[in-house]
C-alpha cells in the first residue's frame, strides 16, 4: 500500500475513533442535561405550588397555566393514593415503598419514569418528581404532590440535541478527512522528494538541492541527505582532480624513462654494430649506467613511497648530533646549489640533538632542500634546527618563487606539481617527494607546515618530539607504537 494511503487511512482511523468516542461522550452529556433542566423546572414549579398553601382552585389554575408546556399535576395520600385530579386508584403513584418512606421523611423525590393520569389524554409515560406535603393544605391532607412532563417531550428535545450533535460530527469529520488527506500529501510529497534525489544521486547526478527549510524528523534527513550529496559531490571532484594527477604523473614517467631508455637503446645499437670508435666506447657506457640509475632512481622512489604510505617499514630512532647533521646535509647540497647558483647555509643550536630515523631525516630534509635549490636561482637556502620545550623544530627557508595559497594544501598529495612547467628538471621527477615527506614525518610523531608567498618564497617547518624518558618505553617499543597508530 502507498505511503499517502497508510498516511490517510491512519489519520481516518484515529479521527473517527476521537470522533466517536466524542460525540458519544457530548450526547450522554447533553442527556443527562436535558433529565437535570427538566427535574429541576418541575421541583420549582412543585416548590412554589406547595409554599403557597394551595387549594384545590389553585392547583386546577395552575394545571391551565401549566398545560402550555405539558405539565400535570397529582396529589397523593401518604400511602401512594391518588386523590388528585381523580380518586381512581388505578392511577396511583405506583412509587415503590423506598420512595414513599423517603417522602414521607420529608425528602424530595427526583425523576421517575412512570405511567400517571392525563386527564382527557389517558395514562401516558411521565418524567415526574414528588414533593412532600408534611401538614393539611387546604383541602387536602398529608401526603405528597407530583409533577410530571409527557416523557415523548424529553425524549424529542434529546434527539434534536443528538441531532445536532451528529451533524457537528459530520461536519467535523468532513474537515478532519480534507485536513488528512492535505497533511499526508504534504508529507508524501517530502518522501517523493527524497525519492527523486535518490534516483538522482543513484544514476551520478549530484547536482541536487532539497528543501532544508523542515523543522520535522523529514527536514532532518533532507538536510543529513543533502549533506551526503554535497560529500559525494566533493568526493567525485576529488577522485577526477586525482584522476588527472594521476594521467599527468603517467605521462611524466612514461617521458622521464622514455629519454633514458632512447638514450640507452641508441647506445647499444652502436655498440652492437660497431658505430661507436674504441675511444668513445668507455664514455657510452659510463652514459648508459647514467641513465640506468636514473630509471632505478625512478622506480625506487615510487616504490619507497607506496612502503610509506602503508608504514611497511621500521624507524630505527636515534639520537643524532644536530650540527654534525646539518653540516653533512650542506656538504651534500652544495654541488646541486652551485649549479644554480645558490648557496647553502645553517643555523643550529649548539647542544640541539635529534630523536629520529638517521637515513629517514636525510631523506626528508634533502628532498625539503632539493625542492628549494630547485624552485630558487641566485638566493640562500637557510636551514634551522633549534630546541623547544615540546621537541626540536627544523626549518627549510628558501627565497625562490614561493607557493600560491590556493596550492598549500595540495603540495602534500602524491603526484601533485606546483610548477607544472618544470616537471622535466633533473629534480623531483615524479612529483610524489612532498607527499613521502609529510608520511615520514608524521610516521615521527611529528609535524610539518609550510608558510609561503608568491614570488618571496617558502618555509618548511618539522616539529620532531624529543626522545621518551629513560625507562619509559625501549626504542624498540616506541616505534612500534608510532607505526601502529599511523595504520
């Protein structure tokens, strides 16, 4: 069954039974309303009969001024007999001896339902109440009065007000069925929404705006709903952005092995034939192993990479003398400096020490001074390491060309380019350094950030922790944790 009809039928169901339970409610109500308003008009028509030592005239003017509205009078003996308007015992009280032992006590009797005498009309059905007669009124004895309404006059003012009260029944359920029907199409119309997205989304159409306005459980799950889209929306623009790094990086590295491996084949096809005179022969082959560490070059740098990534590697931790350190790292890069013609300089605490992988830190601080020789032309490169209470801070500053702030973020990805124009240098060919960086770094414990402006440089900042408390964990135990956490 559709949604809409569980919605309308649910709401019929429960109205109707509101409705019912209602109007059965209102029309025992409005019963005994119209029993009470009656009891209480004859008690005081019979109260102001009795107060007013009636004689037999007075109750026969006051049954005329009475018959308009259908009200009889009777006078009765103390044991029930009729001496009023007629001796005939057939119309006595017919009360039971409880109800005579009540007024004869002095105590009213409320209404009764019972046959009395209607003169011309005969016996018919009476709503009637008794009053006490304690003393001789007039001309007549001790005993007890009653005045009684034709029970047909009760009983057609209650089916008019059960009329009434059916007809606002109706009413009120026409209104209830139109307001149900109204709501439930309201809320289907939210689900269909809903619906429609789905399919949407399901079918890779992303574009979709719901209506977030719903303060319900609906606008909710619409706006968790459209927060879910707008995270495959940026998933998808992630994985196609990716997608295109990905294409780029294939091209470079198919170019970067296509020179090599032209070079080499060129080579050996003169080796092989002789084209190449004795006294070249040695050069050939000193180019050949040339081109041969740049595809190993190449090939290992990727694979280093994807054993980071998945920490499939152990960081052996020592403590590492900071000058000593810098000082081979300068020694390092001077020659890669000189060739474009910047110079390499350091400043380090004297007593700085370094808790870290030894061949891990040169691989991280060489690439960081790699990409500044490479992005920077007739400028120094200054290295920092300096001692902080919470760990060393070691700090690549370079005054090349700097990083665009719409770039930062995605330096950190693999096969990401900041300058695409220079992907064919003999530095950084693959485009995956900075990301091998940022997995090293924070397989330390540590952190890395850069700070740049176009045109004015960068400045690579690595926060390292210092080594754990003697005692507290062995090396060995602590690498491990680090590892593990990164997984």
């Amino acid at each position: 069954m559709k949604f809409l009809w569980q919605q309308i039928i649910g709401f019929l169901l429960v109205m109707l039974l509101a409705l019912a339970i209602g109007g059965y409610r209102m029309s025992e109500y409005m019963t005994q309303k119209i029993y009470y308003d009656k009891e209480q008009q004859l008690l005081n028509y019979g109260k102001n009969i009795v107060s007013n030592n009636f004689t037999r005239s007075d109750l026969l003017k006051a049954s005329q001024l009475l018959a308009s509205e259908k009200i009889f009078i009777q006078v009765y003996l103390e044991d029930g007999r009729i001496i009023y308007p007629t001796y005939d015992q057939r119309y006595d009280s017919n009360l039971s001896q409880e109800d005579l032992a009540t007024i004869n006590s002095g105590k009213v009797v409320g209404l009764r339902t019972n046959q009395a005498f209607a003169g011309s009309e005969g016996n018919l059905q009476f709503t009637t109440v008794y009053l006490p007669i304690n003393y001789d009124v007039g001309a007549f004895p001790a005993g007890f009065i009653s005045l009684g309404a034709p029970l047909d006059g009760v009983n057609k003012q209650i089916e008019e007000a059960q009329k009434s009260i059916q007809w606002s029944l109706g009413i009120a359920t026409g209104f209830g069925i139109l307001a149900s029907i109204i709501y439930a199409m309201l809320q289907t119309q939210k689900i269909k929404q809903l619906q429609t997205a789905t399919k949407r989304v399901a079918s890779g159409q992303y574009d979709v705006k719901l209506n977030l306005k719903g303060q319900d459980e609906f606008g909710d799950l619409a706006r968790d709903f459209q927060g879910m889209i707008d995270s495959l929306l940026a998933s998808q623009e992630e994985i196609k952005r990716q997608e295109s790094l990905r294409r780029q990086f294939m091209m470079d590295a198919a170019h970067e092995m296509r020179t090599p491996l032209t070079t080499m084949s060129g080579l050996l096809e003169g080796l092989q034939h002789d084209l190449i005179p004795e006294s070249q022969r040695d050069r050939c082959m000193e180019l050949i192993n040339k081109e041969t560490q740049r595809l190993i070059r190449l090939v290992n740098e990727n694979l280093d990479y994807e054993k980071i990534r998945s920490h499939q590697f152990t960081l052996n931790k020592q403590l590492i003398n900071g000058r000593e350190f810098f000082a081979l790292i300068r020694q390092q890069m001077e020659t890669k400096a000189a060739e474009k013609n910047d110079t390499v300089r350091f400043e380090v605490d004297s007593d700085l020490v370094i808790w870290a992988d030894y061949d891990r830190l040169v691989q991280i601080v060489i690439n960081l001074t790699t990409n500044a020789i490479q992005f920077s032309e007739n400028e120094e490169i200054l290295l920092v390491g300096k001692n902080q209470p919470d760990g060393v801070v070691i700090q690549v500053i370079d005054h090349g060309i700097g990083i665009d702030a719409s770039q930062i973020k995605s330096i950190w990805e693999r096969f990401y380019k900041v300058d695409i124009s220079r992907k064919n240098t003999k530095f950084g060919e693959s485009g995956i350094g900075l990301s091998v960086v940022h997995s090293l770094v924070d397989a330390h414990g540590g952190t890395i950030d850069v700070e740049s402006e176009l045109g004015k440089g960068s400045t690579f900042t690595i926060k390292l922790p210092h080594a754990p408390q003697e005692g507290h964990d062995d090396q060995a135990e602590v690498d491990k944790n680090i590892v593990k956490k990164r997984k």
